[in-house]
C-alpha cells in the first residue's frame, strides 16, 4: 500500500517529537507494516489549531484526490488536527479519496471501540490545549486586573516600564498632533500625507494609513481607559487626551462617515456541525444565522438539501436549544456506573492493541530467552562445563537485552490509557461546565458518534459497540419519545423530547 508521511511541530525546540523524531517513528511504522511511503508533507514550527494556517498539511489534502496514496502516516493524532471538528472535516475528505489516517503511535482499529478509544484520544488533546490556553486567560485576566501590560501590542504615545504603561515623551506628542489636525478639518489623507512626508511612523515601524489613524482617533486608552477582553479601568493608564477633545474627534467622525455601519457577523460555534444529520434524508444539519426586521440575530440548523428548491422538507430548529438539550443528555449520560464502563472498555481495548502479533512474538522470545539461562545457571551449579557455559549466559542476557529494548519500543507505538486514567477524565468531563463552549464541544467529539434529528423527536447514538442502530418509540397516546443508544451494550432509555 502507497501511503505518504505528514509531520509537524509548533516550536523551534527538538525534542523526541520533532519532525525528525516523528519520521523515524513513523518509517519504522511503514517497513514493519510493508508500507511503501512515497512522499513526505512536513510544516515546521507552526501550530495544528487552525488546519488551514499550514500549506503543507493543505497540499496534502488537495494531493489525496489524485488518489495516488491510500494512507496518510501520523505520529500520534494531535499531530492531524488540534480539534474535533477539524480533525472530522478532514477525515471525511480524505475517506471520500479514498484515504484513511494511521497513527504510528497509536494502532487503533475500525470498529466501534476504536473509534470511541480515537475520539477520547483526539479528544483529551483538545481539551487539554484548551484547559491550557485557559489557564494562560486566566493569568492574563489576573495581570489586566493590575492594570498591566499583557503583552497584546504596544499603543502609540506609550511605553512599558515594570509591566506599567508610561508615557512616552517622543511619540505622545504625535498622538496629540493627530487629534488636533482632525479637529481643525484636516482630513485623514491630508493627516496620512503630512505623517508620511515627515518619516513619523506607527508604534509598529510602518507608515500611516486610514486604518492605523482611525485606531488612534477612536482608542479610549488615550483618555487613561484601561481595556482587556471586555474589561474597561478608568484612570488605568496615563491620559494623554482630554475626554472633550476625544468626544469632538467621536462627534466629527460619526458625521464625516458616509455609509452606515455593516452589522458586524456574530461568530458563532455550530458544536453539532458533522454530528448532526436529517432524519427525513440523512444529509447534514448545517448552522444558519438569519437577522430579522427589527435586527435581531437568528442561529438554526438547517437540513442541507433544505436550501434546494424541493429540497427535504425537514423544519429548521433553534440552535441554542437542540444544542441545549444534547448537551443536557450527554452530561446526564455521564453517571458513576457509566463512566466506570467507558474506563474499562476503553482500558480492555488499549490491552488488546497492545497484544499484537509482534508484540506475542517478542515476549514469547524472551519467556524462551529466560528459560534457556535459567537451564544454563542449573548446569553451571552442577559443576558442567563452567566456562562454556559462562560463555552461553552471557549471550543469552545480551539476546535479553536487545529484546526488552524491543519489547519496549513495540509498545511505544500503542496507546496505554489505564483504567484510572480514563475514570479521571470522564469525571472531570462529568463536572464541567455546560456553558463553556471549548466543554460542550469537547462533550461532543468524544461522546456522541451521531445525531439523528426529525421534527418531533431525535435519535443520539453515542461512541458504541458494532451493531447499535435503533428507532425511536413513542408513549401510548401518540407523544414523540426519544431512544438514547449507549455504549458497552446497556439497554437504551427512554425520554420524552419536545423537539
């Protein structure tokens, strides 16, 4: 089989998982698996959050569909993607080449349990990152508290002294010039031209255009507001304008300005996006956003055929609420008895792609390597032969060594999640919180395999065993029930669902 090697790391750091530490990892991957890699796609020192931020992961996707390779080679999963959804949405055009992702680190298998053991994989490394990146908020929040410089780019007329904003002597004055020239009817051409012939330039080193002007005429850091993420200080940071001189720029501004303002787009997370399918057809639910007469933004998902004339005639429905519900469901999935189940399914599995038949055969040679010293120990303490014999142990420990150096190896490249480990996970996953979006996202991609929505009622099949497929059954009188598919074989549970 023709498959090809994609390698990345985010820092300039060399470490076991530099691009050179993962293609040997992934070339010994191949030859022991009679793979033939035929090319290599490598990006170097740039992060996997965003897939489309790195050209030669970008390549590689556009390369599948020449159909020349039927696998792409990973070290481990969080190399692929650093989200679920990029990781789904890439997945499926790969799979739609004809190509599928293998893990050197990982061996997972397709079925059922695979896919739940990949997900909580791909999974744990977001959330994870995301717990991290947090973190990292949170002491950037702390730091905003204090007033303090965080690190988000300097601002013209100031400079940073003990992590203070002071004011800078040589450029605060430019900063006034700009506010008193737009107040005496020069126009923002004539400010740029007059800033550019004289070689002043932005606290970035780059000539003045309109926007860096704007920035500067509209930035209440000037009137001594300190802002980060949505918090607001005053008397934060020094003042270099009065608060009359900068509302006459604001009044200025807001009657030179010719067109009205564009309704800025609300950035919005779809979490049920590539989970969520119609009932009525099986395509895909996809997030929509409407604005309504009196402004008012709309979300709905929305069945994808919907948008064709005579498309599939299923209803939209409210995105904060079926997300809601979902959300409510999976968490309440969550219980003690449940979670102890996942654990040790996910345990037994990791167990069993452990014990390959490379890994049988190394312990078999080294049960035999072990019996055979043993033997030769008895005939030395019988007196046999003694420097033959000493001669023969001593290969025998260096046949033992070279096999307990590949019996570790071997199990370097599968996944060990152990039962405590994955009961901590799922715990914490238990108690998170259900407005967090990084969470309810996280829920998703591990937990829930597929969704399937009709108008009065939805089907939730969660990560399970071979074989889960189900109908929803309705209460006696007619009102709509829900059938909720579990993993590990428990008997699905009913609900009622006002969908």
């Amino acid at each position: 089989m023709n498959i090809v090697i994609y390698a990345r790391f985010s820092s300039a750091a060399q470490n076991e998982q530099s691009i050179e530490g993962q293609l040997k990892v992934c070339y010994e991957y191949a030859e022991r698996n009679g793979y033939k890699v035929i090319a290599e796609y490598i990006d170097k020192a740039l992060s996997g959050k965003v897939a489309e931020n790195r050209p030669e992961f970008q390549r590689m996707i556009t390369d599948s569909a020449k159909r020349q390779f039927q696998a792409v080679l990973i070290y481990q999963f969080d190399r692929f993607a650093r989200n679920r959804y990029d990781s789904a949405t890439y997945k499926a055009k790969l799979k739609k080449n004809g190509v599928k992702v293998l893990s050197a680190r990982e061996n997972i298998t397709d079925d059922a349990s695979g896919v739940l053991l990949e997900s909580v994989l791909e999974g744990m490394a977001e959330y994870f990152s995301t717990e991290l990146s947090q973190k990292v908020k949170r002491g950037m929040a702390l730091t905003a508290q204090k007033c303090q410089f965080t690190g988000s780019g300097m601002t013209l007329g100031y400079k940073i002294v003990d992590k203070k904003y002071v004011i800078d002597a040589e450029t605060a004055p430019v900063v006034k010039q700009i506010f008193r020239m737009y107040l005496s009817g020069n126009t923002m051409a004539d400010i740029i031209r007059y800033l550019n012939e004289n070689q002043v330039k932005t606290s970035r080193g780059n000539p003045y255009n309109k926007s860096s002007i704007r920035t500067i005429l509209t930035n209440t850091r000037y009137c001594g507001v300190y802002k980060y993420d949505g918090l607001e200080i005053p008397d934060g940071v020094p003042r270099i304008i009065d608060d009359d001189t900068f509302a006459r720029v604001q009044t200025m501004m807001a009657k030179n300005k010719k067109a009205p303002a564009r309704a800025k787009a609300v950035e919005e997370h779809y979490i049920l996006t590539t989970t969520m399918f119609c009932g009525f057809c099986g395509a895909a639910m996809v997030g929509v956003c409407g604005t309504s007469r009196n402004g008012g933004i709309h979300q709905y998902y929305r069945c994808v055929t919907n948008f064709r004339k005579g498309g599939c005639a299923k209803k939209t429905v409210k995105k904060t609420y079926i997300e809601d519900y979902v959300i409510h469901k999976t968490i309440g999935f969550l219980t003690p008895d449940k979670i102890h189940e996942l654990a040790k399914s996910i345990e037994e599995r990791c167990e069993k792609e452990r014990n390959t038949d490379s890994l049988k055969r190394i312990q078999r040679l080294i049960r035999e390597n072990e019996t055979a010293t043993a033997n030769l120990v008895k005939a030395l303490e019988a007196g046999k032969a003694a420097d033959v014999i000493s001669a023969q142990i001593e290969k025998r420990q260096g046949e033992k060594a070279d096999l307990d150096a590949q019996l570790a190896k071997e199990r370097m490249q599968m996944p060990l999640l152990k039962y405590n480990q994955m009961r901590f996970f799922f715990e914490r996953f238990a108690k998170g919180n259900p407005d967090d979006i990084y969470y309810r996202r996280s829920l998703v991609d591990v937990l829930i395999g597929r969704i399937e929505l009709f108008d009065d009622y939805i089907i939730i099949y969660y990560n399970a065993q071979d074989g889960q497929t189900t109908s929803p059954i309705r209460e006696p009188g007619g009102s709509h029930m829900e059938r909720l598919v579990h993993p590990t074989g428990f008997e699905p549970a009913a609900f009622r669902v006002g969908v």
